[in-house]
C-alpha cells in the first residue's frame, strides 16, 4: 500500500517547529504591524520563511485568504502561529523521507496510448517521441534504464548509437 505524504503542516517539515520557536518574536511583529491585511510575501515575512510553504498551507486550507485581493487577515495569522505553538514538534531526520514525494520519471512513458502504425515492425525514439507527445531524450533515457525494450541498431564504437523500439517492447 502506497503511504500518503503528511497533511498537517508540523509533520512536513523544520518550518513549523522554527515559527513555535520563534512565536512570541512573531507575535511582537504582528502587534507592531499597522496594518490589518498581509500580502503572502508580507505574511512569509512576518513568519521568517520563504513564501512557498505558506503557499502550501493556504492551498491544503491550515491558513486562509479572507481579505481583500485574497490577503491575509491579521487574527488569521494569529491563529495559525498559535496553532503551530500548540501542536509543532521538532521534525527529526528519521522520518525526512516521508515528506519528499515519490517519484516515478517514466510516468509519462507508461501512461500513454497510442496507435502503432500499421506498415511499421519498430521505430526509433523520435518517432515514438512524438507519438507519445514526451521528448526523445526520456525514451533513450527510458531504453538505457530498462523501463523500456530496445535495441542498438549501430556499433558502440565511435558511432553514434541509434534505437529502436520493436511493437512488442
């Protein structure tokens, strides 16, 4: 069974255990702050990080965009630093897999469908390329791993090697 990537934002990553320990200094800024609605590079300041995890959390919906021109409400930010104090915990290297996704560079490859012409027992890769609508590198780098069947047509001396992809591979 595939494990699914963590949803709550202390189990995926250091940023969440650095903002609990930064929350009474980030609480002190927001006090100072004039203004009631907070930009996400505005908000990402305020919080000591960069903007994509705070871009991931409004899009998982831990923080939400409330004001004008999808801005962030200051008792918003409030609340999430709050909430990152009560539940954030340190974030160890034991589990540092579980929060990077998997990876799958022949996808592309194996989802594809598409008509095999008639008249023809193989192809090289730029033609299966554009059938498949990827790049001809991915299918040579896909023949060279052995996600894909193919066959050198040429010598590996200092010529250069030429694929081909038979029908049934």
């Amino acid at each position: 069974m595939r494990r699914c990537r963590p949803r709550l934002p202390w189990k995926r990553g250091p940023v969440a255990w650095q903002i609990k320990s930064d929350a009474d200094e980030i609480k002190v800024r927001l006090g100072r702050e004039k203004r009631n609605f907070f930009s996400l590079r505005r908000a990402a300041r305020l919080l000591g990080v960069s903007t994509q995890p705070v871009r991931d959390w409004i899009r998982l919906g831990h923080l939400k965009r409330e004001g004008p021109r999808g801005q962030i409400v200051r008792g918003e930010l409030g609340r999430f630093v709050g909430w990152l104090e009560e539940r954030a915990g340190r974030f160890g290297p034991e589990n540092y897999l579980e929060r990077l996704p998997p990876t799958y560079p022949f996808k592309k490859l194996g989802r594809v469908c598409f008509v095999w012409p008639k008249d023809r027992k193989t192809l090289n890769p730029k033609e299966l390329a554009v059938l498949t609508g990827c790049h001809p590198s991915l299918v040579i780098k896909a023949i060279r791993c052995g996600k894909l069947r193919g066959r050198c047509r040429t010598l590996r001396g200092r010529i250069l090697r030429r694929w081909e992809v038979s029908r049934h591979a």
